[in-house]
C-alpha cells in the first residue's frame, strides 16, 4: 500500500470514529480502571504516511510512508522514534522510573535525489549509521494516576562514512490519556552538534558553488543547530487504549538555527521552518 493510500485510509477511519467512540466510552465507563502500576507486556505497532521535508532545511516536502513500535517484554520497553530505535534497560515501577539504554539508527539526510536543483546539483551524501545511549526520568501521576513527564539526554555518533561526529538531543516529553480512548501529548527538544557535522550537512566547498550556484560556505562550527516542538494524538477505536486498533497523529515543527539556518542550503535554497506531519493506524496487542 503506498503513503499516499495509508493516510487517505486514514482521514476515512477518523471521519468515521466520532459516534462509534462517543458509543464506547459510556459502554465503559462502568469497567473497573486499569492499575497504572501494571507492568504487563505489550506489543504495539502501526503504519501510515508522514509529510516531511524533503531534506533537513529544505522549503519543499514529499510523502513518505513509516511506522512506529512500542514494546515491553521482560522488563525492558523497546520504542521508536523516526528513523531510530531505542531499548529502556531500566524497569522501576512507582513515581519516578530511571531511563536508561542504547540507540541504534540511520539519518537518510540528502542520500538520493532532492527537488531543489541547486541542492541536487551538489555532492550526494552517505547514510549515517549511528548508534549511542540514553539517560533520563520519568515522573508519573503528576496530574492523574496515567499520565507521564520525561526528561531524556540522547547521545548518538556517525559509525558509517557520513558526518563521523556526535549528535546530542536534550529532550522533555508530557502525555497523559484523557479518556479511555484518547491520549494526547507534547514534546520539546533540541539537537547539539559538532563542526563535523554543519561541515558535511550545510557546507558548500568552491566546486560545490560552482556546480550548484549556491555561494561558498564554511560553517564556523558546531552549537546549537535547532530546536523542536512536537505534539501527537492516538484514538481508540476499540474503547480501551491499550488494546485493539487505533488511529495516531503528529505534528512538528523544528527551527534551524546558527550556523545550519545560515548555511545557503537553508537560508537561500531552502527555509529555516521545517514542518513534518504523520498520521496512520496502529494495533495493540
């Protein structure tokens, strides 16, 4: 199935839910609430279409497809974000869980062809194979007994032969059901990088300029090179979150900033607003 007929797929679904989850939710408000200590294993996964840009700092976007996984299986929560995996290896139950694992994943930025024929005309680069760690907390029952507040630190670095540097994501995350069939949350982060990196992703060596006609840029070094706001949705269409089928949504916007929203790839050829969009259906078993 391609993007394109998993987000209509989707956009049907939702149009259809209103009354079928209006009929759900009075069917259960008279069953018991879950214990927000169940530690049980889960399994949840889902496809659908995301529209991103169609490369980091680009003014045009594409439609792709993707997926999601979250997990728990022996103690240890497995979940997905974009393009990368993470394995928590902690398992604490109570008001304050420790986060704690590796990351594996790929950045597929400018690895095949662009839109832009500037951008296109410059050097193709490689897949970042990256992998690192990640360490945070957890507070629950801040507001009810469900919901959840997370401060997390990601660390990753380039094995392959793309930027070879680090990436490092400081990220705070809010969720919380609001009923038995909806749950809402946001998210804010921001990516720190290296010289290396601005380097190979933003810099524009003389061939480069003469090949594209996009002036000559030397980034200066690395810092901050952008921030993110995010907020996502998931709707029963079972009548119990955590269990049946479902729809999700997401919406993000990240700002480039520094020496990447300077860099002409950006700030003549692209835009320094980056919106990306994802909708889709999951199951939960």
């Amino acid at each position: 199935m391609t993007a394109i007929r998993l987000a209509a797929v989707a956009a049907a679904l939702l149009a259809a839910v209103p009354a079928a989850a209006q009929s759900v939710d009075q069917s259960s408000a008279l069953q018991p609430l879950p214990d927000p200590n169940d530690r049980s294993d889960y399994l949840r996964i889902g496809v659908g279409a995301a529209f991103v840009p169609d490369y980091e700092g680009s003014d045009d976007h594409r439609i792709i497809p993707g997926a999601v996984l979250q997990a728990r299986t022996g103690g240890i929560s497995i979940f997905s974000r974009g393009t990368y995996l993470y394995a928590d290896l902690v398992d604490r139950p109570g008001k304050v869980d420790l986060d704690v694992g590796p990351i594996v994943g790929v950045r597929l930025n400018r690895t095949g062809k662009v839109k832009d024929d500037r951008v296109d005309a410059l050097p193709e680069l490689n897949t970042g194979f990256e992998v690192g760690a990640f360490g945070g907390v957890t507070f629950h029952g801040l507001t009810n007994p469900y919901d959840a507040l997370s401060f997390r630190l990601d660390a990753v670095k380039d094995l392959g032969n793309a930027h070879e540097s680090w990436v490092v994501t400081p990220t705070a995350e809010f969720g919380t059901p609001l009923s038995r069939t909806v749950y809402v949350g946001v998210s804010a982060s921001a990516d720190y990088v290296s010289g290396k990196y601005n380097d190979y992703y933003f810099g524009i060596s003389p061939a480069g300029a003469l090949a594209s006609g996009l002036p000559a840029y030397n980034p200066s070094g690395g810092g901050l090179k952008s921030w993110q706001l995010g907020a996502l949705t998931g709707l029963s269409l079972s009548g119990d979150l955590r269990k049946g089928w479902g729809l999700f949504g997401s919406a993000n916007y990240k700002r480039l900033t520094g020496d990447a929203g300077d860099s002409p790839i950006v700030r003549i050829a692209g835009s320094r607003s980056q919106w990306l969009l994802a909708a889709g259906v999951g199951y939960s078993f």
